[in-house]
C-alpha cells in the first residue's frame, strides 16, 4: 500500500499464508503445552516425586504455566474471530485511555510464578538448614490453603483483564495493538518480565548455592566415619532433586525471557529501518514469531522432566492406563 493510504488491516492480512500457518502452529503447540504442564502437576501433586510441601509448590507453578496457554490460545481464536467477522479497522495511534494486554505473560501469571519460585526457594532452603528432622514435617496443607487465596486473587484479575479485553478488541483491530505495540519501547511495556528476569537470575544463583550445600553435606554423610542415620542422607538426596529441578526451571525460564526481550527490543530498533522496506505484514509477522517461544518452552521444560526420570515416566504410563480404561469405560 501506498503511504498515506490507510489500511484495513483484517482485511491485509486476512488469508495471509504465513500469518495463518503462524497461528496454525502456535495454537498447537498452546494446547500441547497446556497438556504437557497439567500432565506434570498432575504427577507432582497425586504422587508426590519429592517432600509434599516441594510437590505442592512445583505443582502449582506448572498449572499457572499451563493457564497462561489457555489464555495465549485466547490470542489466537480472537485473531480467526476477527477475520471470519471481516472486523474493520485501520492503521490508528491508539487513544491514551485505550490499552491492549497483549503480553505473552500478563502480570498476575508472572507475579504469580515470582511468587511460586520464593515459596520453593524458602521450602528448599529450610529443607537444607534443617535436614536431619525435615523429613517428618508436613506442612503442604498449609501451603495448599495460601495458594488457593494466591488462586482467587489470580482468577478475579484474569476475570477483570478478560472483560477488558473483550472490550477493547470489540471496537479495535488486534493488528492495531500490534503496531502500536512495535512503536513503544519494549522493555516499558513488558516491565513485568523484565522484573521476573532479574528475579529468576537471582533465583537461579541460590538454587545453584543451595545444591552445592547439599551436595557438600551429601559426601560428608557416604564418608565411612559418618554418623549420619539412613533418614538424614535420603533426606539430603532428596534436597538435590528438588533444587536440580529448580535449577532447570529458573535457568529454561530464564533462557525463555532473555530470548524473548531480545526478540522485540531487537524488532523494536529495527523497526524504523523494517517499515520503510518491508510490508507491515512482514513486521506483525515477527512480532507474534516471539509467542512461539513461551509455547515451547512450556513444552520442552517439563517434557524434560518427565522423561528424565524412570519412576516419573511410571507412573505417566499408570496415568495413561487409568485414563484409557475410564474413557472406554465412559464411551
């Protein structure tokens, strides 16, 4: 199009083959990912793979993942919603009382996830100061109750962002949001990873100090001349697990955030450059490109979790049994 001329943006992109097998795949990989995270805190939660108060904490942290999915897969639908309503609408600066949440972690999901890993890291660290009589103190009611009112406030904020959203993309393109989106700074937009960011570099330095504790301690107890009892080193094996798990969530999670902060403010610098010799297609196209790596994060993640434990892939197939003989039981 022509400058000046303005742009019926559903329409442009409307059909677009890119766009649509864009949209293909990361819807797919939304529902895997919402699968393969439930599929975990399912495991965690029923079986209990570590301390009832860890499996608690590690569960919850996965169904919020899980959720984000949904509400990304939310996304999608109302992108083909707009579409099939041939929903008009041009290229417009956005209105100061008019926002988009159009972010790949909203704040109450990050702030909800932040919260999870200070749970874990607070359980794992007392778990390592108090080691020898950890073993018999149950706690996971307790944290059970405080995450579901951590759960109530979560779902109302996500209740009131929906009935937002809905208004919004009601009146306005969701593609406007998009470039509107793409003119601002990124890091001001998404201040909420950014702050998580730093968070799960700090949470990644602890868990890392933590393991190398309980690793000291593991060897002081295998020594001939120690009088640890048979509970004290199980206990100490298990607080390895626990922070390596940890270990893996911060540091994947953290890969995910660098490489996505660096996928829009890189987009956001070049986009002066971009615009003038591509379409605005091209633009908006790698600008959702950075949903796909929220999608497979939440995929790769706990796939590796899952498969790199032989009493955890177990208990999946015992899942999957019990699964198959409700289904042909229910059909």
């Amino acid at each position: 199009m022509e400058d000046g001329e303005p742009q019926n943006l559903n329409t442009a992109f409307n059909g677009s083959f890119r766009l649509t097998l864009l949209y293909f795949v990361l819807g797919t990989l939304n529902c895997s990912g919402f699968v393969t995270c439930c599929t975990l805190a399912k495991l965690f939660k029923q079986y209990h793979f570590n301390h009832a108060n860890f499996s608690v904490v590690f569960s919850n942290l996965f169904i919020c993942l899980s959720i984000n999915n949904i509400i990304q897969l939310g996304r999608v639908i109302t992108i083909f919603f707009q579409w099939l309503s041939e929903f008009d609408s041009e290229v417009a600066d956005m209105d100061e009382n008019q926002k988009c949440s159009i972010s790949v972690m909203n704040n109450s999901i990050t702030f909800f996830i932040l919260g999870g890993c200070i749970f874990c890291l607070i359980e794992r660290t007392y778990a390592t100061m108090n080691y020898i009589k950890y073993e018999h103190e149950d706690y996971s009611n307790t944290i059970y109750k405080t995450f579901n009112i951590m759960w109530l406030i979560v779902c109302f904020i996500l209740f009131i962002n929906a009935i937002l959203s809905l208004s919004t993309f009601s009146s306005t393109s969701y593609y406007n949001c998009i470039l509107n989106e793409i003119k601002n700074d990124p890091i001001k937009l998404n201040w909420q990873i950014f702050v998580c960011t730093i968070c799960m570099m700090a949470f990644l330095l602890f868990f890392i100090l933590l393991l190398r504790t309980n690793i000291e301690r593991r060897a002081k107890s295998e020594r001939p001349q120690a009088q640890y009892r048979l509970g004290t080193a199980y206990q100490l094996r298990e607080n390895c697990y626990g922070i390596r798990l940890m270990i893996w969530f911060s540091g994947s999670f953290l890969t995910f955030l660098v490489i996505y902060l660096y996928h829009i403010q890189n987009l956001y610098i070049n986009y002066a450059a971009v615009q003038f010799v591509y379409d605005v297609e091209y633009v908006v196209f790698w600008k959702e490109f950075g949903l796909l790596y929220y999608a497979l994060f939440s995929i790769i993640m706990p796939s590796a979790i899952i498969f790199s434990s032989a009493a955890i892939c177990r208990r999946l197939n015992d899942l999957w049994q019990t699964f198959c003989q409700n289904w042909k039981f229910a059909v």
